[in-house]
C-alpha cells in the first residue's frame, strides 16, 4: 500500500492571523464577495468555511485512527438531531472562540452579529432529538468511534407562528441558503425499496429464498457533517440521508406538456425527506411517516454493513463490531430490515440472522404511555414492506413458540407479549418489536426504568427480566453552560477552574462558595445580565416589555397534556384573580413565560396554546396586574431560543403528570444555569431532588404511585374542585368567556374535561402546586437565600453530564471499551 501520509496538506493554522487570511480567502474565492460589499451572511459563510476546514483537520485523522483500530462502533439511529446553530459549538470546542473574535474584528466584523445569520437546523422537536445532539458531542468527547444516522429534512419542524393566539404552521427553510458543515456523498447512495411483491424460490442447495421486486425505488443519498468533541481531540460523523428518485424526468410526458406527471417519480421520493413528523391522521400521512422510518433505517442499515465488510470476511462478527442503539421506536423497522438484509442478501439462516441481531441492537424507550408506543396498522406494512410484515410474523411466531414452552406462562394465547395487536384491528406493536429484537432495554431515568418494568413492559420483562436497565438522560455542559451562558461559565472557571467542561462533577466545589456573599453577588450579576439579554430579545420581537428584577418563571417544551402547561396557566389565572381582588400579598413581580410547539394535528394542544394567549391579552392589559405578572408565549421554539431563555430562567416548571415524564433534559439545562426547579416527583426530577438537596427545589403533588393508584380506583376530579375555590374560581372565568369574549365557549372541551375525567390530574395538583408557587415567592422575596439555593442546583448538577451518560453505555450496553471515568463525575441510576 502506497503511504499517502505525506501528501496529507499541512493543517489549518489555530491561531488568530491564520484564521483570520483564512476567512477573507474564504470570501473572496468561495463565497464570491469583495470585502466592501460582504453582507452578515456572506461572513458567516466565509467563517464557517474555515472553521469547517479546521474540523476537518481533526476528522481525518479520527477516521483513519478507527479503522486501524478496527475495534467496536456504536451507530446511533434517530428520527431527530435537534443540533441547532453548529458555528458556536464547534469554536467552543475547538476552542477557537475569542480566537475568531479577534480575528474578525482585524476584518472590522462582529463575531456576535456573524453567529446570529446562522439558521438552526430543523431536524428534531424536542428532548429526544435535543438528547442524540447531546449524546453526538458526548461520543465525541470520549472519543467513541460513533457515528449517528437520521434523515436531511429539507423543510424539519414547522415554523410556529400565532394567528390571534392560533398556533399556524409555517414551513420551515434553514436550507434555504445551503448548509457550509456538509458534505454530500455521492459514493454513499443506497436503493431503499417500497411495496412490490415477494417471490420465492430455492438456490442451489434447495433453501428456499425469497426475492422482494417491483413497487417504488428511491435512493438515499449520505450528506456528512462533522461533530467535533470537546478540544478537537476526536471528531465523529453526523450522517443525514436525503431522498432522491431513482428516476430522471418523464422526457415523454413533459413533451407532452404533462408537466406535472413527468415530475411525479421525482415528488414522491423526495417528499420522503421534506418535513418532519408529517400529520398522520390521513392514510396518506401514516403511509409517509412509515416510509420515512424505513427509509433511513434501510439506508443505515445497508451503510453500516458495507463498512464491516469492507475490512471483515463475513458479518458473523457483527455483534462484536457493531452497537446499534435505536433512539425510541421510529427505527424499531431495523429489525426486520436486519433479518431481510442477513437472510435475503447474504445467505444466513433465521437461527443465525436472529442470534446477530439480538447481539446488535439496543433500544432506548422514551415514554410510559401505551398510545405513545408506536403501532402501524398489519395492512398497512403489508403494503408498504411485504418482506418486513412476513419477517415479523415469523419473528413473532418463534418468540410466542419459545414462551409457550415456559413453565412460567399460564396464558395459551400470550396476547399481551405478541407482536401483534389483535383487540381493535390488527396492529404491530414497534415498541415489542424493538425489545425483542435488542440486547438491552433501557429507561432514561431511574424511575422510568422501574416504571417501565410494572407498566408498558410488564409482561415481556416477566419473560425477560434481564433485559431492562435505566441511564439517566444528561446534557452536554459545553453546550448549555459554558456557550449558552459565558457569563455564568466564566465566573465559574474563575472560581473553581475548567476542569468542569469535561468533568462535570467538579462542579461540586462551588457549594461551599454559596456561602460567600462576594460571590454570590457575582452570581446574581451573571443571571442578571442573561435577563437583560433576554428581556431586549422579547422586546425587539414580541413588542412585551419584561422587568429583569421579576421572577422569570418559564415552562419551554413540547406542547402536550401530560406536561401540564394547562397547570401552569390555570394556576396564572388564579394568581391574577386574587391580584385583582387585593389578595396574593406575599406574591412578588413575575413573568410566566411559555415556549413550544404543538403537534400539527394536536387539537387540545392548539386549543391550550390559545388559551395561554388569550390569557395573556387579558392579563397584560391590565393596569390593576401589569406591574405585578406578565405572562408571555414565544413563539417558535428551537435551539437558539433555548439558549437565551434558560440562562435567564428563575424558576424552572417541570410539572408534568408524575410517572409520565421519562426523563426531561430541561430541567438539567434550567438548574444547571442557576435556576430552581419547581417540579413533580417525576422522571429524573426524582434524582435532582437527591443531587442539589430536597430543600433547594420546590417539590409537589402526587407521586408516580399515587398516579397509578387514582388510574386504578378512580378519580373525582368534581371532589378536588370543590375542595379548591381558587381552583374552582379559575374555572369559572374561563368558562365565562372573560379571557374569549368572541366565542365565549371556545375553552368549554377543557374545562369540561378537567371537571368530567382529568386523565391528567390537574385538579388533583393545583392546590399542591399553588402552594409550591407560594413557597417559590417567599425565597425569591429573600434575594441572598434565593441566590444560596441557586448556586447549590449548579453545584448538585455533576450528574447530569451527557458524558456521564454515555460512559455508562459505553460500559453496561455498548460494550466498548473507555479510559477510567473521572471518580467525580461518576453516576449510574
């Protein structure tokens, strides 16, 4: 083999004159602009430009060290990578960041300014495509050789915009002018086949083989982009896939002038990969929603298995070569395609091809609710995955075979552990599919791994009582404390040193120093100035003027039921009512403000968005309140809002239903930033409450048991109203029409819920929560006790490191060997 390694180009230079020739050449010969006539865009392209080559100075290498290596790889599949703005990030762990200040200021530029043109990349909704960033950064970090797979949504998630308080969607166009930190793989193009029709046949020595042919063939083309780990040690790769068809233009029908018909091949694939999350009430949405989970699961899947064979003779040794971890049970049709891909295209038997999956595959569950739990219709696979529905049957027919011979089951006809779902129609269960196809099973908090043991799971962990463990969720502190806040990270370091960048646990060492009232003023000056940053952002493009010396008490994400923003706003309601008759004296200044996006076809979740508005309107206006609560929804959350809110945050509202909440990755962000947490004894709630003390957090309502006990014995929610005038007062003014006077019944199907059924236990809460707030008020009216209880959240949040998190499943599911784990930042659930 001929030594290429001299003819490598010399690396970037690091330092601030290099980077700074390198941004203007990029300019001048790759964006095209003279210096005097560059817009803010045209010099965030340039330095990225540069940048990117920098990343690629450490990726290269990182590439050629793992395949000598050739040791264990851990392949992360994911529907969403809520990666946001990318040009910050990779500066701040390349540490580059005062470095491209100077830098661009020799070329009269603001990097500040640069790094707002930047667009956040729409590919994921909330915490799960939040955590797989994290988790990117993480593997990086520890330098795993991982690599993660999604999908290249040209449109991602909806651009949310308000129409009279109505949540309408917009589409979404962070693609609009080109992405600078991917590189399009034209070498890396995969078929992915849909519909068609199976034919078998026998080959040579008489086994019966089966041949899926004919339907719809789209192509999947790889887009890279390099994730860069902190100090530019070890860089892995993003890998998107983009929909192409495998047809060109009908030049027949365009002739023709059928214009449309010679572009439908052309639409049909590429509508694969166009948005994420399409509604999927319509046959049509859940047709596309299926595609789309097949499509890149395929397409990894087939990559994944090209790259072993290029260096191994056979996949026999796939398990000990490949971790494969599916991020919730979008990519759960991988087990299927893994059999079809071992059995159909290189030859092994089921026994064999079974054994290798269940060595290769890990799952991670993100929900406690039944109806979350993906389930796709039989005739729908039928339809669209011939092979994969024939594959599950027999998948399932060995699984209950193997249990029926167990002296353990009692039940001949094992319903509640098949993977098909008989009771209403005939569904495939994705969740089963995924445990039994996998290795391990986990919950992201201590208390959801228990959960899922009594509840979604129960009967298949009877059977296979090894099979379930939890890893806490953690975040990444390069990302959410140390970019997102430099005002709060930078007085860290000046206290205790850096070293908490990449052990997290050393943050432990500023507890004794929320006794120093020096630096607890510092404290308060670092959150003071997020709030004044946040507080001109409102303004510039809400037009609602926000009091930084008011308690920010903010509830960001998804818009959804179980969480209980409706809580949160009802209790606001109330709060309000008795401001307004004289009462609520101990209650100080407050802004109560929300963000977060509700499913296209959510309806109560629309409705519950509205409501908040419509509260607001009335609220704001009120000249009796104005000075005394504001209360405020943004609108279109992402990453980049994330980052201004959290650090301004006061009080962090993670109050969703208690044994509902997985895990939550926004309560780590929020208490990692100085804020307090007010919260249910919910998903990793639980072990927060043990980390910073429980009387630094703001504790309340029914426990995860007490839930579970009021679903079996039932619950009057009339009964928790009557003992609640407050609560009942609430309730009446909505029903009023007060805060919709144009359709006064507009809110009637939630009030009328929460008076009839309650799933959700709201009423059951509110006066707990009430009195939480209460508490909350008290400590804020007493700044320095305040400030003593926030810094000892940040010391608490060692724990919650993504890199905690991923050493863990490194250790316990990826089997992949680790240098020792600092001691400080160790924490398993």
């Amino acid at each position: 083999m001929i030594d290429t390694a001299h003819l490598s180009p010399a690396p970037r230079p690091l330092d601030r004159d290099g980077l700074r020739d390198s941004v203007r050449d990029k300019l001048v010969y790759q964006v095209g602009k003279d210096l005097r006539h560059a817009t803010r865009h045209d010099w965030f392209l340039a330095l990225a430009l540069a940048v990117r080559e920098r990343l690629v100075d450490g990726w290269m290498p990182s590439t050629r060290r793992v395949y000598e290596e050739d040791g264990k790889r851990v392949y992360y599949l994911s529907l969403e990578f809520l990666i946001g703005r990318l040009l910050g990030d990779a500066l701040t762990n390349l540490g580059l960041h005062e470095t491209a200040r100077e830098a661009l200021a020799e070329l009269g530029v603001d990097l500040d300014r640069v790094l707002k043109v930047e667009p956040d990349a729409a590919l994921g909704n909330g915490g799960l495509g939040r955590l797989a960033a994290c988790f990117m950064d993480s593997m990086a970090t520890l330098e795993i050789a991982g690599m993660g797979y999604g999908i290249r949504y040209q449109h991602g998630l909806f651009k949310q915009g308000f129409d009279e308080g109505w949540q309408v969607e917009r589409p979404e166009d962070w693609l609009a002018f080109g992405n600078p930190w991917e590189f399009e793989r034209p070498d890396a193009v995969y078929p992915v086949r849909f519909f068609g029709r199976l034919r078998e046949e026998r080959d040579p020595s008489g086994r019966r083989i089966h041949i899926w042919e004919g339907g719809q063939r789209v192509l999947a083309v790889a887009y890279d982009t390099p994730v860069v780990g902190w100090q530019g040690r070890h860089v892995n790769t993003l890998r998107l896939w983009a929909a192409q068809s495998g047809n060109l233009v009908n030049l027949e029908a365009f002739n023709r002038g059928e214009y449309m018909h010679a572009v439908e091949d052309q639409v049909l694939a590429e509508s694969i990969s166009r948005v994420l999350y399409p509604a999927d009430a319509t046959e049509a949405g859940q047709m596309l929603r299926l595609k789309q989970e097949y499509f890149f699961t395929s397409a990894s899947l087939q990559d994944i298995i090209r790259r072993h064979l290029g260096y191994h003779a056979s996949l026999d040794n796939l398990p000990e070569k490949v971790a494969i971890q599916l991020n919730d049970t979008h990519p759960a049709i991988a087990v299927p395609e893994l059999m079809r891909l071992l059995i159909d295209e290189h030859g092994h038997d089921w026994q064999r091809a079974w054994t290798i999956v269940r060595g290769v595959f890990n799952y991670t569950n993100h929900t406690l609710m039944p109806e979350a739990l993906e389930r796709w219709p039989v005739g729908l696979i039928e339809q669209l995955l011939p092979r994969h529905m024939q594959l599950i049957y027999e998948i399932n027919a060995h699984h209950l075979a193997e249990l029926r011979s167990r002296p353990d089951n009692h039940d001949p006809f094992l319903t509640e552990v098949s993977l098909i779902d008989e009771a209403y129609g005939r569904w495939v269960r994705m969740g089963h599919l995924a445990f039994l196809g996998s290795r391990r099973v986990n919950g992201v908090s201590a208390l959801h791994g228990e959960l899922m043991k009594h509840t979604v799971f129960a009967r298949l962990h009877h059977y296979f009582p090894e099979k379930i463990t939890a890893i806490t969720n953690g975040v990444t502190p390069r990302r959410w404390l140390m970019t997102a806040n430099p005002a709060l990270s930078s007085l860290i370091g000046r206290t205790i040193g850096d070293g908490w960048t990449r052990d997290l646990g050393q943050l432990e060492a500023l507890a004794p120093h929320a006794g120093d009232a020096a630096f607890r003023a510092a404290f308060a000056a670092a959150k003071r100035h997020n709030k004044e940053v946040l507080a001109a952002l409102v303004g510039k493009h809400v037009d609602v003027r926000l009091d930084p010396d008011a308690l920010f008490d903010v509830q960001i994400k998804r818009i959804h039921e179980y969480k209980r923003q409706l809580l949160n706003i009802l209790e606001a309601v109330a709060l309000w009512d008795e401001m307004r008759q004289g009462g609520a004296a101990g209650a100080v200044p407050r802004v109560r403000l929300f963000a977060g996006k509700a499913a296209s076809s959510y309806w109560r979740a629309k409705l519950i968005i509205k409501l908040i508005n419509d509260v607001a309107r009335v609220v704001n206006a009120d000249p009796a309140t104005r000075d005394r609560l504001t209360i405020l929804f943004m609108p279109n959350y992402n990453v980049s809002l994330a980052e201004k809110i959290i650090p301004a945050a006061d009080l962090s509202e993670q109050i969703s239903t208690a044994g509902m909440e997985a895990s939550g990755t926004g309560n780590m962000k929020f208490a990692m930033n100085g804020a307090l947490t007010i919260g249910t004894l919910d998903g990793a709630n639980v072990e927060m409450r043990d980390a910073v003390g429980p009387e630094n957090i703001f504790i309340f309502g029914l426990s995860a048991e007490e839930v579970l006990r009021c679903r079996r014995i039932g619950f009057a929610p009339e009964e928790a109203i009557a003992r609640s005038p407050r609560l009942a007062r609430a309730l009446e003014l909505v029903e009023s029409g007060l805060f919709s006077p144009d359709d006064p019944g507009r809110f009637r199907p939630i009030t009328d819920d929460l008076r009839g059924l309650d799933h959700f236990l709201v009423t059951a809460d509110f006066d707990a929560y009430w009195n939480a707030q209460r508490r909350a008020d008290a400590l804020f009216a007493d700044p320095e006790a305040w400030r003593r209880q926030a810094i000892l959240n940040v010391a608490g949040m060692g724990p919650f490191s993504s890199d905690r998190a991923i050493r863990t499943y490194a250790q316990e599911i990826w089997q992949v060997p680790l240098e020792a784990a600092p001691a400080a930042s160790a924490f398993a659930a």
